[in-house]
C-alpha cells in the first residue's frame, strides 16, 4: 500500500514523498511505517499509543473515521493519506 506524507513529516522519512508498507488493516501499515521510520510514530501517537487527534487519515481519499478507523481492511493497490491538521495564521 502507498502512503502519502505530508511535508511536515518529510523529514523523518529522508525526504520521501510516498512509502510502500504492507497490512491487511490501517493499523498494520501505520505499524509498517514506524518500523521502515521511527521518528514518524513519536510524531503521530501519543504515549497510550493512540493517534493524535489532530492527524487526519484518509483511505483512497475517504475519511477513517467514517470507516472503522486503524481497523479497516486495506488492499495493496489502495492509498493511505496523512494530514495533520494544521491551524494558526496571521491576522
């Protein structure tokens, strides 16, 4: 499965645009990432090991969290898609 990274997170992944990691479910290829790029896992989990809630997750552009969240089924063609989400600006 391909996972898009977010500039953001560029850095703890050598600069790479997408990662190839395989799983049957969204949690297995967000466990594959953290294995292929550690610092990734401090940056998307919290402690309890729990996303942050400020990362949004799609699968082939349609929002987990209306799915079954880290326990959808996955498929090697599909695409996983990081975005933390951002706030702030100037006024």
């Amino acid at each position: 499965m391909t996972i898009k990274i977010p500039p953001v997170l560029r850095p703890a992944v050598g600069g790479e645009r997408q990662i190839t990691a395989g799983g049957s479910t969204v949690g297995e290829v967000l466990d594959g990432l953290y294995s292929q790029h550690p610092s990734v896992q401090a940056q998307l989990q919290a402690e309890d090991g729990s996303l942050h809630r400020f990362v949004n997750l799609y699968l082939n552009d349609e929002d987990l969290r209306t799915l079954e969240w880290l326990d959808t089924p996955v498929s090697d063609s599909g695409t996983l898609t990081i975005l933390p989400a951002m706030a702030g600006g100037a006024r």
